[in-house]
C-alpha cells in the first residue's frame, strides 16, 4: 500500500466519523406525526406540572386559612418573614419559568402544524429547551417535594426525546 492510499483511507475514515459524529446526520428521519406526538406529550407535560403547581398552591392557601393547630403538634416554629419572602421568590421563579415553557411550547405547535418540513421549527425547540433548564435548575434549587421532582422529570424525559428528534442536546439530569 503506498503512502498515497494510506492518506486517502485515513481522511474517509476521518470524514466518515464526523459525519457520524453530527447530530441529525445519518439518523432516520422521523415522520412529521412522530414528531407531532413527541410536541404534545411536552405539551401534555406542561400542562399537568402547571395543574399540579395551582393545585398545590391553592391548598396551601386553604390550610394558611384555617386556625392554627398547637405550636407543639408540629414540634416546629412559625416560618419568619425572611423565611417566606425567599419561599415565595423561589416559587415566583418557578412559575415564571413554566409560564415562559408553556409560552414556547404553544410557539412550537404554531409554528409545527402549518410548516410542512418539522425541520423548520429547530429554533422553536432550542427555545423550548432553554426554557426548560431554567425550570431544570429553579427544581434542584428549592425544596418543592417528590411529587414535583416526579413530575418534572416525566416532563424533562419527553422534552429530551423531543430534543433527540430535532438532533439537539437534551437537558441535564
């Protein structure tokens, strides 16, 4: 084998693996359907992680309402007022980030159902995927409980499937 051929063999090589290295290159297409399904389970996602928030808070609400029970029942000590103005600031970032989610996810499927090439709404998606790192971090940050952490990873798994199809890196755990 000369040096010539030698060459020749290492750049298709080389070539060969960044082509396969690329996101969206040499992976089968999805079907636009395929896609769609992907879009609504988000949207399905968000809307129960939003749901399950206002329940959430409006119980809260409920229980603030009612008499307070005996300090020793609880073993505990009123929340200060510091203590509630970072518990409401930790939650106002929650639910600002979910509204920007359910804001781009609704973009996405205007965007999605007319276009008759998915590909086209990418930057619908990257949007949608930054939105979801800001509730990525707002949920390891604060203390929201397991229902949540349940909830948000259900809805962080169909986002990554979503970011997948479109050959984007999906959100950290």
């Amino acid at each position: 084998m000369t040096v010539k051929n030698m060459i020749g063999i290492a750049t298709l090589a080389v070539l060969a693996a960044v082509a396969f290295l690329q996101p969206g290159l040499g992976a089968q297409p999805l079907a636009k359907a395929a896609v769609g399904e992907k879009i609504k389970k988000v949207e399905d996602g968000v809307d129960e992680f939003r749901d399950y928030l206002e329940r959430r808070g409006e119980n809260a609400k409920s229980a603030a309402a009612e008499p307070a029970a005996p300090a020793r029942r609880s073993g505990r000590r009123p929340a200060t007022e510091s203590q509630k103005a970072t518990a409401e600031a930790k939650k106002d970032d929650l639910d600002d980030a979910l509204g920007d989610l359910n804001r781009s996810t609704n973009r996405l499927r205007r965007r999605f159902d007319p276009s008759d090439n998915w590909q086209e709404t990418r930057t619908q998606v990257e949007r949608v995927l930054d939105d979801g790192r800001r509730i990525n971090q707002a949920v390891a940050r604060g203390r929201y409980g397991t229902e949540v952490a349940r909830l948000w990873a259900l809805l962080r798994n169909n986002i990554n499937d979503l970011a997948r199809a479109y050959g984007l890196t999906p959100l950290g755990v």
